[in-house]
C-alpha cells in the first residue's frame, strides 16, 4: 500500500506542485496537495495552518517548504500526523523523497584531523591556546604544534600543558631532535614524525609517533620502523608522505595504496599540505578528491594545513568531507546527495525554475512587489507590471522605476547582483537569500546553520519596507 502524504502549498505554486505530485506517484508514494489558501506558502504560519489547514483522510504525514518556520510539533500534536521540512525549492523535491525524505547522517565519521599550527614557535601560549580553541571548532580533533627551523621553542612545555589543561589534544610537528624528546616527555600525545633514525624518541614518553620513512620513498625503512613498534606493543600512525604535483606525486599516492595492502589493518595518516598549499585551485575539490583516497584506503588521520589563504577553510572542508564520505561508504553510494557541503563555486541543481515556469508565475502576479527568479535563461524581475529578463542588473534598472526611491533601488541593485552571480557561476537563487559556497564560505542562511541553531530572521528587505503594507521584498 502506498504512504499518503500531503504536500501543502500557496496558491501561486499548486499548479506546479501539482504536476510534480503527478510524476512522483508510485506503488510506494501517493502525494497529495493540500492548498491553504494563502499566495505565498513560504508565508505560512502555524496560527494559519490551525485555522485553514484540512488534511485529507489517511495521510501519514505532512510536508511543508523548507523556508515554513512554525512549530512543527505544535501541528503534529494539533492535525495527529507528523509535519516535517521539505526541501526549499519544488524542483528538489523528487531528491528529497527518493532517500524517503530523509535527511543524511553527517554525525559519524572515522577520520581524524590533526590541524597544524605551523609558526607556533613564534606565538605566545595565549595566541596558540585562541588558535587552538578556533581551529577544534572547525572541527580539529588534535592541535598539532610546528616547530620551525633554527628558531627556539622555549615555551614548547608550557603550551603543551596549557592546551592540554584545556582538554585539547596535541601533536608535535619538528625536525628537532631534541624539540621532539621535550614534547614526549611533556606529555604530547602525537609526535610528527620518527623514522629508524630517531626512533629512541618513543622511549621517552607515551606519545604515539607518526612514523615515515628514513628517506624519501624508502618505504622497507616504514615497514621495518612500524615492525618494531609493534614489536614493543606500541601504537603508531604510519604515514607514506605525499608529495607535490610534479614532484612525485602520482607514486606518492601508490604508496599509500601499496602500504595499505601490505598492512590492511595499520593505523595510517596523510598529510594534505604538500597539495593544497602548494597547488593553485580551490582546496574544496582537491580536498574531496584527497578524502577519496582516505576513505577507500581506511586512512583514519590526516593533517590538515590552512597556511596560504585559499586554503584558510581546509580544516572545516576535510571535517564536512569525513562525514560526508563516511556517510556515502556506510550506504555503498557515490559521494553524492550527501548535503553538498563542498560544492563551492557550482550547485548539482542550480536552476529551480525554468523560464517556462517563470513566466507562467509572472502571469499570476496581481501586486508591486517584485520577485527576482534565476533560470537558465537568465535574471528574472517580475511584478505586476510585467517581467524583465536579462543577465546584466544595469540592463534591468531602466526597467524597474525606482529612480526616485533610493533604499528599494538599492535593495534590488543587491539582490539582482547575487542573481547575476549565482547564474554565471551555476549556483542555486533565492530571493533574501545569501549565496551557499559550501563550507568554504557558510553564510547565516544556511540550511544546517538554520535548522540546527535558530530560524533566521527577514532577508535582506530593509526593516523600514518590511513594516510597509507595500513591502518589496521576498514573496
């Protein structure tokens, strides 16, 4: 027997709904569309709902557009049927029932991140403590501490400590001997990085050493350092090194790959930084290339760098990444559908109406107020007075008359730029919405931040037109 559900909407998008409802009915689906009876159905309040909704007999549950911000369950408790979120746009509706509605599981992952402060030699406790503090909160699980060469670390035992009063956990990154000694017996918990000629570190303190080989690529000199750990009962993390592009990085990688079917169960770390930092493209694809590899090899660390500024995101990318693979592994799925928290520059789905459906709206709207609508013909200003088309804002401004109204030109002059943005760089629109880049650029309206935080206030429409019976702003 097929789920009823009830798609409730406005007026403005029944039709539309309707014909989506159509093709998504199956033996398993029966959707229904329920009409309140108000325009706009991002409108909608939960005091609305009461007094207009009439949910049709046998329906298992209710959904609403993802911008309705009531008590969902003050309406369970009131109608007896579960009322949830749906996606934002009807266009993504079709993805939102094919995994049964349900959003993915972000919460799990088996990846650790090892997040490098590399002058911290140059700072004082307190400025790596704050560093510390910001980098566990894009998601770090251990504050790595690079010691520089030829430069002293005389505080190296007090920041240890300091961060680990705080509860943080903490790795040492030096080419200095003695740099690495002091840190174990400090207390460190990770030591980057021993090979079979300073191996003796380990025997002065408790600290897991990161394991390399005695020389680039030797890779007998990492299997012989990593039997002799395991000789002595000792954890390790054992890491192949990988190199730049065009110095060796393509071996690189079939090391990690040999090792690990060498040792299919040795705890194996990657460092990312002589990618990222030294490659000119944005970290979020490189990095989901890189959690590709991590993930099919069980990789369960990396050591994430965020050095040059276009890779000032890469510990938050690599920690929505984890999730995100781990996430598509556990399912046997492609790492797709999974929130897209990497898709910076291009959205999968970046138009939600055609100009089809566009000009169908135009046709329906009765009042001023302008609505500004991405498809793939371009930038879309409608109102009563007609609808304007174009790519260009200055191509629209002629158009709208608000010479004389400084805040509305200037409110349409922001909204129209974002439209022309989102529509050159194939991203998805939405009227008082800022652009999603992905976690490389969160913005206050992001979906996540929203539903697990606070609902968000009115868009960008001045506060002063918002209180206008006239108000031009999202409909």
């Amino acid at each position: 027997m097929s789920e009823k559900v009830a798609l409730i909407t406005g007026s403005l998008a029944e039709a539309r709904l309707q014909k989506m409802a159509e093709e998504l009915k199956s033996d398993a689906l029966d959707p229904v569309v329920v009409n309140v009876g108000v325009k706009v159905a991002a409108l909608m309040t939960a005091d609305i709902l009461d007094r207009r909704l009439k949910l049709p007999d046998e329906v298992g549950r209710a959904i609403l557009p993802g911008r309705f911000r009531g008590d969902l369950a003050r309406l369970a408790e009131r109608f007896g049927v579960k009322f949830e979120r749906g996606p934002e746009e009807l266009a993504d509706l079709p993805q939102f029932f094919g995994r049964g509605g349900v959003e993915p599981d972000l919460s799990r992952h088996d990846c650790r991140i090892f997040a490098e402060i590399v002058d911290a030699t140059t700072l004082s406790v307190d400025e790596i403590v704050a560093k510390a503090q910001a980098l566990a909160k894009d998601g770090a699980d251990v504050i790595d501490l690079g010691c520089m060469p030829d430069t002293e670390f005389p505080h190296l035992e007090e920041t240890i400590r300091a961060l680990k009063e705080r509860g943080v956990a903490v790795s040492v990154d030096s080419a200095n001997d003695d740099e690495l000694a002091r840190a174990n017996r400090a207390g460190a918990d990770y030591l980057l990085s021993l090979s079979e000629k300073n191996l003796w570190i380990a025997d002065e303190g408790e600290a897991t050493p990161i394991l390399v080989p005695a020389t680039q690529g030797d890779m007998a000199s990492l299997y012989r350092v990593a039997d002799a750990l395991e000789a002595r009962g000792r954890a390790y993390f054992a890491d192949p090194i990988l190199d730049p592009i065009h110095f060796g990085f393509t071996e690189s990688v079939v090391r990690y790959a040999e090792f690990r079917r060498e040792r299919p169960d040795a705890p194996m770390l990657m460092g990312i930084g002589n990618v990222t930092e030294l490659t000119d493209a944005d970290t979020t694809g490189i990095n989901a290339i890189l959690m590709g590899m991590i993930s099919e090899l069980r990789i369960t660390a990396v050591l994430a760098v965020q050095v040059s500024p276009h890779c000032r995101t890469a510990v938050r990318e690599f920690d929505r990444a984890r999730r995100e693979f781990f996430a598509a592994r556990e399912d046997g799925a492609l790492p797709k559908g999974y929130g897209g928290g990497l898709m910076a520059l291009r959205d999968r789905r970046p138009v939600a109406s055609s100009a089809a459906d566009v000009e169908a709206l135009a046709k329906e709207i009765r009042d001023r107020n302008f609505r500004i609508e991405v498809s793939e013909a371009g930038v879309h200003v409608f109102n009563r007075d007609g609808c304007r088309t174009a790519v260009d804002p200055f191509e629209l401004y002629p158009h709208l008359n608000v010479e004389d109204d400084g805040a509305h030109a200037f409110y349409l002059g922001v909204e129209t730029a974002r439209a022309e943005i989102a529509y050159r760089l194939g991203k998805r629109y939405a009227q008082d919405e800022g652009l999603r880049f992905g976690v490389a650029g969160e913005t206050s309206e992001s979906a996540e931040e929203a539903h697990r935080l606070e609902f968000k206030k009115v868009g960008s429409t001045l506060a002063r037109k918002s209180a206008d019976a006239g108000d031009d702003g999202a409909a």
